[in-house]
C-alpha cells in the first residue's frame, strides 16, 4: 500500500512516524518526576544506552547503504525524508531501546510504549521510509544494545 490515497490514516501514521520519539520523552519525564532516585538513574542510563543505540544504527547505515523504498521503488513518500540508507531503522531502535528500559521500571508503561513501538515501526514502512527488514534490524539492535550495557558492560 502506497502513501498519500486515504487521507485519514496518513494523517494518522505521519503523526505516529513523526512523533514518536516525543512519546517516550514523555513517558520518561513522567516516570522521572513520579519515582524515587534509583529510578531516576535507571531512567538516565535508558536515555544514554537510547542515544548510543541509535549511534550505532546510523554508524551502521552509513556502512550498510540500501536504499529506502520510497528511492528504490521510485515514488513519493508521505513525509519528505533524506535518501540515506534505510537500515536499520533508528527510529525503531530508540523506540525499542526505551521502550524496553522502560518496562523494568513499570510494567504497565513498558507495555503501552511496546504498542507504541509498533505502531511506529507500521507507520515508517507506511510512509515509504523503511523494509520491514529495517524495522527487524532496529527492533533487534536496540534490544541488544540494551541486553550488552545491562548483562555485559554492567551498566545498570
């Protein structure tokens, strides 16, 4: 399915693509103000392990060129997006990356930012910005990146 023919759901998935990172801020902030400092520690460390994890993910596309579909397959994308490589989507993998930090600290909240996690990952191959390919490659980087400053450089 192509971008730009039914009008309500591009609203709707050009607001989730864009928004997403807004999202778990939020999420962040919200827990950051409510809970005690261990967890405002934990919250920071999520925040830095997100920002290293979506490093990696643009150190790899710059290694690993493929092309985006909306390049490869010659339209035009919802939103307007740099023809840089497609993989692994960084916007998945920072959306992963919190989302799954977030779930040690509230069951609940981790739950709903999972959900929202692939709500995003639908609404980047909607707008013609990724593969699911790209989608699994972020979902999976920042899940490990999160597993190897956690179990192996004992970051938390």
């Amino acid at each position: 399915m192509k971008p730009g023919k039914r009008p309500l759901l591009d609203t709707l998935m050009k607001s989730i693509s864009i928004g997403g990172i807004y999202f778990y801020w939020v999420i962040m902030l919200y827990l950051f103000f409510t809970r005690d400092f261990e967890t405002k520690i934990y919250l920071f460390k999520t925040g830095v392990v997100g920002l290293v994890a979506v490093f990696i993910a643009k150190m790899l596309g710059k290694v690993f060129y493929l092309p985006r579909p909306f390049v490869l397959e010659k339209f035009t994308p919802l939103y307007p997006h740099r023809p840089d490589s497609s993989f692994p989507s960084d916007h998945v993998t920072g959306a992963f990356t919190l989302s799954l930090g977030i779930l040690k600290i509230s069951w609940e909240l981790g739950v709903v930012c999972l959900a929202y996690a692939v709500l995003l990952s639908f609404s980047r191959v909607y707008a013609g910005h990724h593969y699911w390919r790209d989608i699994a490659g972020g979902a999976l980087l920042g899940w490990g990146v999160l597993i190897l400053f956690e179990k192996i450089l004992l970051f938390y």
